[in-house]
C-alpha cells in the first residue's frame, strides 16, 4: 500500500510540475495558429507596372485573401503583334487590343510574410486584338494583280493557361519588385474575310483548323515577367 501512496504523490508532483509546460505550449500552438492566418495589414495589396513587356503597357493589382494566398487581376492595352518572317525575327504588326490576366499565388516563405518572397501558382489569359487595316499586305496589289483579292481586317482572340512562379521582393518601406516565369500554352482563333493561307502563313502557332475565313491555332507560352509595383 505503501508503495501504491509513493506512486500517487509521484504522478500529482509530475502534474503540477507539467502543468505550466502544457500551458505554455497551448499557447505557443494558438499564437501559431494566429500568426499562420494573420494577413499582413501593411502590405496586403499592391499595385504592379511591368517595364518590360514588349508591344503592351501593363498593370496589375494583387490583393491578399489569407496569410499566404493572394489574387492578381491584370490589364494591358496592347499596341504591337508579331508575325511570322523569313529573317530571324517576326515581323511587327500594329494592332489595338487589350489582355486580362488572372492568378493565384501561393507564398511559402516562412520567414517573411506574404506577399514577399516565394510564390506559386496558376494563370489564366484573354487577349483581344484587332490589327491594322491590310495587315497583309493584299492592298498593296494591283487590282490587275493575280494573286489580288479582297481580304478582311484581321481580328484574334487568344486564351492562355500557365503556371507560375517567382519572387517578389521589397525595396525600402513600401516599393516592390518582382521576378518570375511561367510555363504554359495559348489558343489563337484568328479571323479575316477572305484570308485563307494567309493566316496559316503568317500567324504564328501551330494550325490545327484552317477554313478560308478562320483559323485556331496553339503555342507554348513560356514567359519572363518583371514589375515594380508599390504596396499599401
């Protein structure tokens, strides 16, 4: 009996004893929990510019929804294409059209809180163009010419899905600057009264449906983007 009364003063020490320590830790484990679903109130939205994106001027506005996930929505008035050339090259073409993009990403730095450091996610694309009269140049036969026809304006739409990474930095108190790529494809449906081979000659992609008036084709779309934005 006697044994049994030592046992049971050793277990009650043992809890007392413990009983802080399991405190503590219920308290580490929900401050954790806090910290891992804290938005960063300082820095939970920006606005991006991308500098170096060719043939377009590009914003962006990337908006925090948790702790580590946020969403960008980005516009872009679009002023140059490209097509198909016999040089290195592809030819530049003057258009009017806009692009929308669309993402989530996923940051997973545990030592800065988003929206710095590494981040991933999918991408999603819509762009209009509508390019300049006689993008084919057809206008400049002669009516007597035999291979003169009459050919449409040229209208593209394209839808792109990708997926993206990269790193967003920041500079002094509230500047940001940004690296990445992403890999992925695009679907062009292109459209022009009359065009035929033209557009199988000149777009640029791989037809899978050519008709007289339209054609869909697809391409890889691997890119490099670069922004500076500021956060607030």
């Amino acid at each position: 009996m006697k044994h049994m009364d030592y046992f049971k003063w050793i277990v009650c020490i043992l809890a007392i004893a413990l009983a802080p320590m399991a405190t503590a830790q219920a308290q580490d484990d929900d401050l954790a929990d806090i910290e891992n679903n804290v938005i960063n109130p300082a820095h939970d939205r920006l606005i991006k510019f991308r500098p170096l994106d060719f043939g377009e001027i590009s914003l962006a506005y990337e908006k925090l929804r948790s702790s580590k996930v946020a969403n960008e929505l980005g516009l872009s008035y679009i002023y140059s294409a490209y097509f198909k050339s016999s040089g290195f090259l592809p030819e530049d073409k003057r258009v009017n059209g806009v692009g929308i993009r669309m993402s989530q990403r996923h940051y997973t730095s545990k030592k800065r809180l988003a929206p710095f450091g590494f981040y991933h996610g999918p991408a999603f694309g819509y762009r209009l163009l509508i390019f300049e009269e006689n993008a084919f140049g057809q206008q400049d036969l002669s009516p007597a010419d035999p291979n003169y026809r009459f050919v449409g304006r040229l209208y593209q739409n394209s839808l792109d899905l990708s997926y993206q990474f990269g790193w967003q930095f920041m500079l002094g108190k509230h500047f940001t600057l940004e690296a990445g790529a992403a890999l992925g494809g695009r679907v062009k449906y292109a459209r022009s009264v009359g065009a035929d081979e033209l557009l199988t000659d000149n777009i640029i992609g791989h037809a899978v449906v050519a008709e007289t008036n339209s054609a869909i084709f697809l391409m890889p779309l691997p890119q490099l983007n670069f922004s500076v934005g500021y956060s607030f």
